[in-house]
C-alpha cells in the first residue's frame, strides 16, 4: 500500500499492522479501486505539458494506468 493511502487508511481509524491479511489486501484493492473510479472523469482532461490529469492521480498514489 502507497504512503499517502496509509496515512489516510489510519486517519480513518484503521490500526494497519493488527490487520491480518485477509483484511488487509481486501482494503488495499479497496482503496486502489476507489481511486481508480475518480480519476476517470478527469482522463481525458489534458493538462499543460502533456499527460492526463488521471495520470497524476495515480501516480500520487502509485497506481500504474
């Protein structure tokens, strides 16, 4: 799981090392799924430069295309 989607998994109130990894991967596909869904509207939204601004997002989060 990427830094920023721990920090925000413990903000939430999950205590990640006492999970065991059958909640563990669930929420981690979880997260990478939620993430995945809002960056869709904006991927055919070019920014300056080149790129999609989904592609930042993922790439914020370490989630490849």
């Amino acid at each position: 799981m990427d830094k920023k989607m721990k920090e925000l998994a413990e903000q939430a109130g999950f205590k990640l090392d006492e999970l065991p990894d059958d909640v563990f991967i669930p929420l981690q596909n979880f997260a990478e799924l939620l993430i995945r869904e809002c960056a869709k509207p904006v991927s055919n939204l070019y920014k300056q430069g080149g790129g999609t601004y989904s592609e930042v997002i993922l790439k914020k989060f370490d989630i490849t295309p």
